[in-house]
C-alpha cells in the first residue's frame, strides 16, 4: 500500500522533471536553431514542419498530462472501488476518426510537398551528381553540353576513375568534378545522389533537404537556392558561415569526415567558377578505351 502510494505520488513529480527538462532544453538550444530555409523547397518543407509540430504538440503534451496524473488521482486509496465501463461505440468512433483524419491530411500535405520536391525540374535546371563513398563526397558537373557522361560501375576504379565514368560516351570528356559544391542563386539545380558501396545520407539542412544515395539507385532531389553565401553571411552576422553537406547515415568508422561545403555563388560567379574548372577527362584515358 505504501508502496503504491509513493509510487502514484512520484508520477506528478516526474511529469514536472520531464516538461521542465523539455522546455530547459529548448531554452538553452533556441539560439542554435538553423537559419530560414536557403532554397524554395526549403521554405515548403519548413512550413510542413511548423504545421506538424502545431498540430502534434499539443496532443503530446496533453497525453502525457494524462498519462502520468491518471495514476496519482485514481491510485488505490481505502473504501474506493473502481468503476466497470467496458466500452463505448461512440466515443471509440471519435477518438479513432479525429486522429485518422488529421493524420490524414498531414500525410497528404507531406505527399504533395515531397512531390513537388522531387518532381520534373524546368528545362533550364542545371544537374549535379553527388557522388557517395566511404568516406566522402565528389561532385560531378557537365561541361558546355549541360549533360553529364555516362557511367559504369564495373569502370570504378578510386586512383584512376573514381566516378566510374564511360569514356567511350564524348558526353564524359568535358564533365568536371569538385569537393565543393557550388550552386547559382535563383537557378534551379537537381541533385543526382550516387551512391559507390552503401546508403548514404545526402543532407544539406540550411536548405532543408535530405534524400538517400543508395548503390544501384537513381535519387534526386530539386531545389532553387534562395541566397548566395555573402547573402547569408551578412544576414545572420556571421562572417564565417558557410552551408554544409553532410551525411547523416552512420556509414561507418569515419562518417564524421563526409561533411563538404556548399558555396552559394552569383551567377557571375558561378559561371567564372564553371569556366576556371579542368575537365575529368585530359586524354590519357584513351588507353582505357582500345
């Protein structure tokens, strides 16, 4: 009887330590929240977000008030008995619908965001392969046909054809490769994810976008950068910002070492970058080809 008594009267304690943990929490960690969405999916995406989190956290909340009171009113006390209710149609009917239909509707909501995310880019958008290893991240660019070469894995070879490119396709000799990735602001860029030996997590959180490059799979992910890196940098007053390219699979030993950066150039920039890059290809892989 002590027992349980002690035991009902530690629930109300507990419910305390856990919100106060939470909002501690969101206090001391408020300031490191990321910027505003980078690029125009973001800004979908981030709106799925918030009306998620509206929506769920009250329930949240208001469960866990129910949950962990319940035990201390209705603990076993003297001369109490409890009361049969077997159930109730009616009310089983509302508590299963409501959430069925907002789950619903959340669901649907995140269907249509994620499908114009990932669906056919404009004509003018400019393609780039990410390309996966352990433990990585190349970037692959066509040259002035716009059209990256074709690849075959069983060409891979890390000293001497990392992206494992066809050079009997004349489409490979002029595509380039980066460890930075560098995009055009207000340009649309679709994100091609290759993945050389297991699943891999393309993130790239400042623009809030996350897609898989998983070997023998052909992912993408459409976006329009938002704001150069100069652009950010003075809107959060951080000289030193810079976006970031990460993985966020647990890809083996030396994960931590997959982080790239992401330079947001103007498009003057960006095509003096484009036009300062060497292609892949430089003719001594003409042997490879008899």
């Amino acid at each position: 009887k002590k027992l349980g008594t002690f035991n009902a009267i530690m629930f109300p304690i507990f419910l305390v330590l856990f919100f106060g943990g939470i909002i501690y929490e969101i206090g001391v960690d408020f300031a490191k929240r990321l910027p505003p969405p980078a690029s125009d999916m973001g800004v979908s995406i981030e709106k799925l977000i918030i009306i998620t989190t509206i929506i769920t956290v009250p329930v949240f909340v208001l469960v866990h008030i129910a949950l962990f009171l319940y035990p201390f009113f209705y603990r076993h006390k003297e001369g109490q008995k409890a009361y049969f209710y077997s159930h109730n149609d009616r009310l089983e009917f509302i508590w299963t619908s409501i959430p069925a239909v907002v789950l619903a509707g959340i669901i649907l909501f995140g269907f249509k965001t994620w499908t114009k995310v990932t669906g056919d880019p404009e004509k003018n958008a400019e393609y780039v392969e990410c390309y996966a290893y352990q433990f990585g991240w190349d970037f692959r660019y066509p040259g002035a046909d716009k059209k990256l070469g074709k690849t075959d894995f069983l060409k891979i070879d890390p000293a001497k054809n990392l992206f494992g490119l066809d050079y009997s396709d004349v489409g490979t000799h002029d595509d380039f490769k980066s460890q930075e990735l560098h995009l055009c602001v207000g340009r649309e860029f679709v994100l091609k994810m290759r993945s050389r030996d297991v699943t891999h997590g393309g993130y790239l959180p400042h623009f809030r976008t996350q897609i898989y490059a998983n070997p023998g799979m052909d992912n993408s992910v459409k976006f329009v950068p938002l704001f150069t890196t100069k652009q950010m940098r003075e809107k959060l007053d951080k000289p030193n910002f810079n976006y970031e390219f990460a993985c966020n699979q647990l890809c083996g030993a030396a994960h931590y070492t997959m982080r790239r950066i992401i330079v947001v150039d103007t498009p003057e920039d960006y095509e003096k970058w484009k036009a300062a890059q060497k292609p892949i290809y430089d003719g001594s892989q003409k042997t490879a080809l008899k």
